[in-house]
C-alpha cells in the first residue's frame, strides 16, 4: 500500500481549506472538499471527455479507499459525479470525512500530475482557484506515491 504524495496531499488540503471559507460564506451545503471535485470537472472533461474524467476519478477513489475505507461507499456516476456521500456524511465523523475527501482529492491530483505534468495540472487547478497562491507548490517526486510500511 503507499499514501499520497505529502506535497500534493498538502496542496489538497490547502484547496479543502479555502473551499470551507468560501463555502462558509456564501451558505453552500455541499462539503467544501468535495465541491472541489464538480469545480474540476468542467475544466477536465474538454481535455479528456466525461469517460475520461470517470474512470480518472473511479481510480483515485480506488486507490483513496486503500487510506479511507468509508470511501468504499462512495461511486462515480457516468457523468464524473460522486454518489453516496450524503449518506456516508451522516454516519461519519466530520473530520474523518474531512480527511476522506483530502485524500481522494490528492489521489486525483496525483493522478493528474503523473499524466498530464504538473504544469497542465496547476493551469487547470489555477483555472478553478484563481485566488489560491501556487507559486510555492513542489510536487517533489514528480506525482509518485509515498510507499508505506
């Protein structure tokens, strides 16, 4: 098993964290981190198509589950959405879904970083979160996952 790139997993949660503040003000219900998700998705499926964009997603949520394993009850939908987490939302302790959404979304950088580079992948993230500062951001490895022991 390995865990996600510490400095991608960093970056996820600095997006998780200004998400909360902007959903926090505007009243959104949707859980910060995963509104993240619907905010890449229009950005993505130019690039790669809803198919793409799917299965791009149904991997990091494979490979989250292996740290999170709420997100077994998680799916991807046809269209790139997430199903079940409202469900999930009720039973489980805000800050473990919290940390289950920061590591899909790490998951998913990653997965991004590793096949389109990490420029196309901070023009995308910039696209989404313009106000986000990137300019100290250092993917280290190139994307690869942490090996655990």
């Amino acid at each position: 098993m390995s865990r996600a790139n510490p400095q991608i997993r960093n970056f996820a949660e600095r997006l998780s964290v200004f998400e909360a503040r902007r959903n926090r003000s505007i009243g959104t219900k949707t859980p910060a981190v995963f509104e993240g998700f619907e905010k890449l998705r229009p950005q993505l499926v130019p690039l790669m198509g809803t198919g793409g964009f799917q299965v791009l997603l149904a991997r990091a949520l494979a490979l989250a589950r292996s740290e999170v394993p709420w997100l077994r009850a998680v799916q991807v939908n046809e269209d790139g959405s997430l199903a079940g987490l409202e469900a999930v939302r009720a039973q489980t302790d805000p800050a473990e879904f919290l940390e289950g959404g920061v590591v899909l979304l790490s998951r998913l950088l990653g997965l991004l970083v590793a096949f389109i580079g990490e420029n196309l992948t901070l023009q995308f993230v910039r696209e989404v979160w313009p106000e986000v500062p990137l300019e100290d951001l250092d993917f280290g490895n190139g994307g690869k996952d942490e090996p655990t022991e």
